[in-house]
C-alpha cells in the first residue's frame, strides 16, 4: 500500500462523545474515512463534540481526533448566530496544517459548506466528499405546499451557487452526481464493508418471520410507513427497530412501538454501534424493512446484503442503483404501506425467491467493499495530482 508523504485534514459535522479519554462516532462515515487515512502520512478529524453520551466507533491513532465546536448547533437560527464562531475554527485549522490536504464533507449541517467556501476562498488544497443534496431533502420534509414553494424559490439560485463552489474540486459523490458533472465529479458507492463481513449463511428455510428496520429515526427514512404497514401483514411476524436519531426522534420512535407492542411482537433496540454488535442484529433478521423517502445511497442496505438478510426497499433513484427489483431484492413505491406489507408476504411466503434475493445480494455486495471505495478516491485524487 502507498503512502503519500502529506496530512489530511478532515472537516465535518458528525459529533463524537467523549468517554473516559476515548472519542466515539457514530456517523458511519467515519470507518470510510480511517481506511483512506491509512493512506497518508498522518490524518486529522475536526468536528463538534457532543453533549451527549453514547458509545460507536473509536478511531485509531492514525487519525487524531480534535473539536471543531463544543455542541453542534440545534437549528438555523444558531447556526446564524455562531456562524463567525465557525468560520474561526476553519480558519483556525486551516492555520494549523499549512500544506495538508483538506477533505471537507457536503452539506454535513451547513459545517461542512462553511468550510468549503473558506477554502475556496483561500485557494486551499481541498475536495470533497458529497453525502446529501438539502435542496432535494426539501421535496420530502416538512409542509408538502410549503415545501414545494421553497424548492421551486431555492432550486436554481442553490445550484448556481454549488457549481460555483465546486467548479475545479474534485467531487466525490455518494451514489448520484448532483452538482458538477465534469472531470471533477467521481462517483462511488458509501460502504464500510469489508470482505470478511461477508457471512454467508446456511440454506434458508421457509421460517422466516423476524424483520428489522436499521438506520436513523428521520423523516427522510420512512419509517412510519413500515409502522403503518405492519397491521396489515398477513403473516406471524417479529419485528426489531435498530437506529438513533435526535432525543424527540426517539422519543416519537419509541411512543410508536410501544402503541404497537399491544398488539405485535414488535421491539425498540436503539442504538447499536456499527461492528459484530450491529452484525449481530442483522444475523438475527431474515427481511431488512427500508422504506426511505430519499437518499443518496443507503449504507445499511449493504450491510444487510452482506449479512444475508433479504432487503425490501423503496423504489427511489439511490436505491434502484444498488437494488433490482426481483434480482437482489424487493423494490416497492414509497410512502406505500400496502406494498410494504405485500412484500414482506411474498418474502415470508417464497423461500426459493429469498434464496435467489440473498444469493445475488453477495454477489452484488463484494463488488461495493469500502476497499474499491477508497482505491476509487485514491485514483480520482491522483488523476488531479493532489497526492
């Protein structure tokens, strides 16, 4: 493996806590971003520390952890208010690692955006790792005429803006390039498997009934409409809800499970950090339940193909890119909770369709390892003569 004789400095927004003199994240990125570390000199990771207490995933010492704030900021109108405070910090970094090269994740909570347009400005070394698109966020959050208002306003002056940001950056895109389809902008799928996290099971037999949602309690994830599907599940079924979010995320995700446990066999498990822990809860699982509304990509997808849980998910342009529809899993419509419901049947019912679901889903899954992923970025970051 090269190493190239260079720091690199990593800005984003996922918080990290602090426990006993160790920083846990529990982002997911974060084992994406230690593995192309291994490829420098030395890595630095700035982000907020969290006010919170929770446990995830430690960095080694390759990558040396340091606060971009104290507590990420709780809505846009303190992000208004500390924006100077912000913009401090990434000159402060940037002050500090003369020569490194920057990766700054986007859109990352607007942190993300603060950094890159000082870079910018600075004409610092730097590229990106592109996660989310906000302007699209807006077609599924919040009041749907509102929304739609706010997007048609906000849609061209955004982009205007990103490909400004971005004209001669290289771009590193979750899934769909959405900004500046140039030589710039690569493509990649976000995965943090590798190939030992590949458990192949034994055969399948036609019992399955445990199902599970992973992922984040967010509105962009749907899961209100697998909630809302479960009544109408034909078969006996179980069901484990794995995920964090923000406390009244939780709270709402956790009201809804216990209106439901009255009547089904329905578990709250909360946050497990990524690792054998999490892989645990998939080995347990024989159907994944992703109902999103939108997303670059979908890393829990992947792991559940590696795990060897069938997926159900929705039928949105991140997903279908990953997932075909009969192939390596059940596509559906989203915001539909009979389609929901209509899948996990056929799933339950057809136990030489699941065989097939899971059997190409290890194919399709050793070709998206973090491995690729990082020597994509290494190749990408070579073509521009940044390392």
């Amino acid at each position: 493996m090269r190493v190239f004789d260079r720091e690199l400095v990593v800005i984003g927004s996922n918080e990290y806590s602090v426990q006993g003199g160790h920083c846990y994240f529990r982002s997911g990125l974060e084992q994406q971003i230690e593995d192309l570390a291994r490829h420098f000199r030395k890595a630095y990771h700035y982000s907020p520390q969290s006010h919170l207490t929770f446990f995830g995933f430690e960095f080694s010492s390759q990558v040396v952890v340091r606060p971009f704030a104290i507590r990420h900021h709780e809505s846009r109108r303190e992000l208004w208010h500390r924006r100077r405070e912000y913009w401090q910090s990434v000159r402060s970094i940037y002050a500090a690692h003369p020569g490194a090269l920057f990766l700054v994740f986007i859109p990352d909570s607007y942190i993300g955006l603060i950094a890159a347009i000082y870079l910018k400005l600075h004409h610092a070394t730097f590229f990106v790792r592109i996660t989310a698109n906000q302007i699209e966020e807006l077609k599924v959050r919040g009041h749907r005429l509102v929304r739609k208002i706010l997007y048609l306003l906000l849609k061209w002056p955004y982009y205007f803006f990103m490909r400004w940001l971005f004209k001669g950056v290289v771009q590193i895109y979750t899934g769909r390039k959405v900004y500046y389809t140039n030589n710039f902008a690569y493509s990649i799928v976000s995965s943090n498997i590798i190939e030992s996290d590949i458990q192949v099971r034994p055969p399948l037999f036609a019992t399955a009934k445990n199902l599970q949602y992973v992922g984040r309690f967010d509105t962009l994830k749907g899961l209100e409409y697998f909630f809302a599907a479960i009544p109408l599940v034909k078969s006996k079924i179980s069901v484990r809800i794995v995920g964090f979010g923000e406390p009244a995320d939780v709270a709402k995700v956790k009201r809804r499970v216990a209106s439901l446990s009255a009547y089904y066999d329905i578990t709250f498990v909360g946050q497990v950090p990524y690792g054998p822990k999490l892989f645990a809860e998939y080995d347990q699982a024989d159907i994944v339940v992703m109902p999103s509304l939108y997303e670059t990509q979908g890393k829990a997808h992947l792991e559940a193909m590696a795990r060897g849980v069938a997926v159900v998910a929705t039928n949105i342009p991140a997903i279908s890119a990953i997932i075909v529809n009969g192939i390596n899993g059940l596509l559906v419509p989203p915001r539909s909770r009979e389609a929901i419901a209509e899948a996990i049947d056929i799933l339950i019912a057809d136990n030489n369709l699941r065989t097939k679901l899971v059997t190409n889903a290890y194919q399709t899954i050793r070709g998206l390892t973090m491995q690729k992923s990082t020597n994509a970025i290494i190749n990408a970051l070579n073509d521009h003569q940044l390392i």
